[in-house]
C-alpha cells in the first residue's frame, strides 16, 4: 500500500508496492507531493499534475504527453528518456534536472526553470521558450531547439 498526500493535508492510498509502471493517465493529482519516490515507465499522459511536487523522483520514461505541470516542482528529478511532447510546463522549477534525451517539442515553456538542467540529445522544440530560463543548462550538439532560437544567449551551455 503506497499513501500519496496532498498539499491540502488530504490523502490517497493505491493498493501497490510500487509505481513503477502505473497508470495515471487522465488522472486529477493537483498538488500531489510524490517526494523522491520512483516513477519510472509511468503514464502520465493527459493528467492534471499542476503543483505536483516531483523533486527528487526517479521518472525516466514517464510519458507526460499532454500532461498539465504548471507549477510543478521537477526540481533534481530525473527525466531520461521522459515523453513530455505538448504539455503546459508553466512556471515548472526543473533545476538541476537530468532531461538528457527527453522529448519536449510542442511544450509550454512560458517561465519554466531549467537552470542547471541536463539538456543532452534532448528534444527542446517547444514553444514560448525565450519565456523559459536556461541559465547553467548543459547541452549538446544532439540537443534540438527551435530554429531561431540561441541556447548560449539564454544562458545555456554547450558541452
């Protein structure tokens, strides 16, 4: 059995001994505090996982597709191979977050934070990305942006 809380002091239990795997697709976990838990392969499509707090969570291949993070705390979380293609990632903190070959093209960017973020071979073709802050993000030359925007004049760094 595995309790999730709420920002609200409310909870919700899951009859599991893992996420790994699971499906939230479509669900509602608005304000969600997921703290360094393990999230990997997980089926976020489509849910609403404003506020959520994912800092420090494992979630390499979750598929965030759709997904609405508004607000959301990705702060140290590891995003490998994270599906994150048009979903609204406004006002998200992903500092220091590993995002190396992750798909974020057609994403809101609109005041996310991904200073400090490992952005290697990861797809960053997202919308209202000069609104977004890169400062001390790493990159490479596998690293796919939007085709007139500069990654170094927006603090981003080329390794």
């Amino acid at each position: 059995m595995i309790t999730i809380h709420f920002e609200s002091g409310s909870t919700q239990a899951f009859d599991v001994t893992t996420f790994d795997g699971f499906d939230f697709s479509n669900s509602i976990l608005h304000t969600a505090i997921f703290t360094g838990y393990s999230l990997r392969d997980v089926n976020f499509k489509y849910a609403n996982l404003r506020s959520v707090n994912f800092s420090n969570c494992i979630l390499d291949n979750a598929d965030f597709a759709n997904a609405l993070l508004m607000n959301s705390n990705l702060i140290n979380a590891s995003l490998l191979n994270a599906q994150m293609s048009n979903c609204k990632l406004n006002g998200a903190f992903l500092l220091n977050a590993n995002l190396q070959r992750a798909n974020l093209s057609g994403a809101d960017l609109f005041n996310a934070n991904f200073n400090g973020s490992n952005l290697k071979r990861a797809n960053v073709n997202a919308m209202r990305i000069n609104e977004a802050s890169f400062i001390g993000a790493i990159y490479d030359k596998y690293t796919i942006w939007p085709k007139y925007f500069s990654p170094e004049n927006n603090g981003a760094i080329l390794q």
